[in-house]
C-alpha cells in the first residue's frame, strides 16, 4: 500500500515535514523557508550549567516542534498529534492513518536509524520523517534530510518511534486535515505574526540567555576559554558550537541563510521593500558565522589558539550580535502594508 | 553565501546524500543548493569521534583497574547519559550511580545484568566481559 505522495527534500527535517504535509493537503505555497519563518525558527540559546555530549548547550533554532504547531496555527490548519503507551497501539494507529490514506509525520530517535551514517547516529530523539505507505514488512520514508525517500523495517520503525531519554518520541505521530483554503491574506498575516514573535524572541527577552544578548555573552564567554578550559577542551567546545550552527539540517550559518530566503520569500506576500533589504542583513550574518566557524576550526585543528586568536574567534559574535540586533530592531519598526 | 561558494567536501554524510543549503545567485536571490559536506564541520565531528574514543578506552582502562563497572565503559561506549541510560534501563540515576562501583556491580542479579545488556544491545556474557559486536 503506497500513498500518491511525492518526496521533497528540504534542509531541516521539521520544516521538511511541515511544508510536505501541508503540501499534501493542497497548500502547496508554504515552502521551507515560509514554514520557518511563520514558525519563529530562528533562536540563539546558551543555556549555562547544562551541558550536551559533554560540550556547551548551544542552539540556532527554537524547540522542537513548535515550528510545525506554529505555521498550522497561524493557518488555521486543524493538526492531530497523539501519543502512544503500548507499541502495538502506536503502529494500529499508524496503518489506520495510512490505510485512510493520510502521510503521517513521525517523531523518532537517530540513534537506530539504520540509513544515517553512524557518525551521525547520536541520543537524539526530535527527529521528524514521514510515512506514506507498508508494501511487505517494509514503511516507505520520506525523511527530508534525504535527497530520496527510503525505507524501514516495521521493526526498525518501531525502534526509533519508541527511543527512550530526552525528547522521547514515545511513538508520537501527528497529521494535518484537510481545511478551508489558505488565502494569501492568511499567509501575509501569519508571516507578520511570525515575525513579530521572532523579533521578540531574539531582542526582547531580559537576560543574557536567550537572543542576540546570549550571542555576545557567548562571544565573550569564547575569550577566556582558553585560560579557563584549556586548548583541548575549548577545542571540543568549539567545534560543538560549529556542529550545532553548520550540521545536517540548518541549510547552512545557523539557520540565518534560511531565514533571509524566508524575507525574501515573504516579501511576494507583504509587499514592504524593507523586508528585501532585511534579508542582506541576515546573508551577512550567515556569512559572518561561518567566517566564525572557519576560525573555530583553525583552533581545534590546532592551526592556529593563541589568546589573540580566541579574542578574533569571540569578537566575530559579538560582531554578529550586533548585525542581528539592527536587522530585528529593523523588523521590529516595520509599518505593514497590505498586499 | 554565493551558490558558486556552497562547498563540496568528502565527508560521511556525503557518502549517504547530499544536504540542502541555502544560497544566493548572481541576482542575490536564494535558492536551494546541494552539498556534499564542508571541511570545517566534518573536522568538527572527527573531533567529537575521537573525544568519544578517548573516552571509551579510559572507561575501558578504569575496568580492567577495577575501579569502574562495565557500566561505564557501555555508557561510553552507547553514546549514553544519565537520563538516556535510565530511561533505557528504568532503573533510578542513583541506583546507576551505585552500580558504576565494582564491588555494588558484582552482586547485581541476573535479572538486573540482563536489564543493562538490553539497553546496550549486547549479550549479558559481551556485557560482564566487554565485548562488542559492532553492528
């Protein structure tokens, strides 16, 4: 059994499952870009005393989930979300869907997620596919990270739905119905609501831990590593910074360049010219992190690590903090047109 | 980043698929792009690799020292934290804790052993001894 369901890829898998399922339901408007960008996606945390994998707890994008809650709300589009207590009630529910043929969204667990290269296969759990359909023992994937869909053993499947510890997916499986049409007119005011929410996100909560406040405490954190934490462990902490800006899923500068296509995108929605210039603000961004990370990478390769060196490496975010601040404070005085 | 700058480094995503990336052509408009991998983060997960296997050969050391269970060097070696690896057992943090010493762990029931062995998806035998089946 196999739903007339056609793969697309995207860079991170949430937005991915978003903007094909919506798709599915014949809201073929909202790409990966608008999806993210109506969903807030864009964040800096730095949450201290916690660490992840022995490494700082550092994030380029909001928790997992909100993005799809968020862009189905602002549409109006009803979504059903349900969680599982035993196995045989997760994969009932999950043929049901599929037999009615309905894609459904999952959330899963990367670390038996047999066609991930195993250097990628760590304790993460808010992964997100989409199965559309069984032939034999076999669920057809749709994972957008992938550049083709793939497929998983019912067991496999099983496995990664019930993976256990932080964010456990405890076989979680979520869907959108079929509702009214989205207008343009419906998508133009969810993507100012969207970026007023994002605005406030990243300038307007007090404290340094959050936002472009948590990006400069970051940057400055950065400079006295090498005193505090020595070269090899500022080394690994760099490079845990560099993974959670540059991998699998963040389309590249920690989620700015997909943010600044977001603008751009937008702008065929609500017509305010600034929302173009915005954009460059946030390419230069994107560019800014990743000259950051070409740095980050010339210490822990031990090419370069002078105290000079970890004071360029905190600079460029303080840098990159202050680029940011302008470009949301410019969102933030934007006077709506209507489209 | 400019379409012509979006790298294609060798890494061991690229050997599986290609990642979007999202980049601006000549008129500065975006586009999605595919990339096999940049050098700059595949150095950063080699790095995390051998931090992983350092960490796995010291709990190994600290075993055969006796002064660490096998518990430890599995935790390493599964990639598992506190909260991962009692969500997988369902024993309590402290619990675990106390069955990092060696001499708590050596009066563990079977039944407990086998606990850990299926969290870490080896053989109770692999298990007391170390051994791994890379699968």
């Amino acid at each position: 059994m196999k739903i007339n369901f056609e793969h697309k890829q995207a860079a991170h898998c949430e937005n991915g499952v978003t903007s094909s399922l919506l798709q599915y339901n014949g809201i073929n408007k909202i790409t990966e870009p608008l999806a993210f960008g109506i969903g807030s996606g864009l964040f800096f945390v730095n949450l201290p005393f916690l660490k992840i994998n022995n490494g700082p707890a550092i994030a380029f994008r909001t928790m997992p989930g909100l993005i799809f809650k968020r862009t189905c709300n602002a549409l109006d589009i009803p979504v059903i979300r349900k969680k599982f207590s035993s196995r045989e009630s997760a994969e009932k529910a999950l043929m049901e869907q599929l037999n009615a043929g309905q894609p459904v969204g999952c959330q899963v667990g990367v670390y038996y997620l047999t066609y991930f290269p195993k250097e990628y296969r760590f304790h993460f759990n808010a992964h997100n596919l989409i199965v559309f359909g069984k032939e034999g023992d076999d669920y057809l994937i749709s994972d957008p990270i992938m550049e083709t869909a793939t497929t998983l053993t019912s067991y496999e499947l099983e496995r990664v739905r019930f993976a256990k510890g932080a964010f456990a997916p405890r076989g979680q499986i979520y869907y959108t119905r079929k509702g009214n049409n989205v207008t343009d007119a419906q998508i133009a005011s969810a993507i100012k609501k969207g970026i007023k929410r994002n605005v406030v996100h990243m300038i307007k909560v007090p404290g340094s831990v959050i936002g472009i406040k948590s990006i400069a405490n970051t940057g400055n954190k950065i400079k006295k590593w090498k005193d505090k934490l020595g070269d090899k462990t500022a080394g690994l902490y760099l490079a845990q910074l560099v993974r959670m800006q540059e991998e699998i899923g963040t389309g590249g500068g920690g989620f700015r360049y997909i943010y600044a296509a977001f603008l751009q995108e937008a702008h065929a929605f609500v017509p305010n010219d600034e929302l173009l210039d915005i954009s460059k603000s946030f390419t230069q961004s994107g560019d800014l992190w990743r000259t950051a990370a070409v740095q980050a990478a010339g210490i822990y390769k031990g090419r370069i690590g002078s105290q000079a060196d970890y004071n360029q490496m905190g600079d460029y975010l303080l840098e990159i903090s202050e680029i940011e601040k302008r470009a949301f404070q410019a969102l933030s005085k934007i006077k709506w047109r209507n489209g | 980043m400019k379409k012509e700058e979006v790298p294609q480094d060798p890494g061991a995503l690229g050997r599986v698929t290609r990642e979007v990336c999202y980049a601006t052509d000549k008129d500065g408009k975006y586009t999605k792009e595919l990339s096999t991998g940049w050098d700059v983060k595949i150095n950063a997960l080699d790095l995390a690799w051998e931090d992983i296997a350092q960490r796995i050969e010291n709990a190994r050391q600290k075993v055969i020292n006796n002064e660490a269970s096998p518990v430890l060097f599995f935790m390493e070696k599964r990639l598992m934290d506190m909260t991962t690896i009692a969500a997988y057992t369902g024993f309590w943090k402290w619990q675990i804790k106390k069955h990092l010493k060696p001499a708590v762990f050596k009066k563990l029931s079977d039944k407990k052993l086998k606990r850990y062995a299926d969290a870490f998806n080896v053989s109770v035998e692999d298990f007391i001894h170390l051994n791994v089946n890379e699968d």
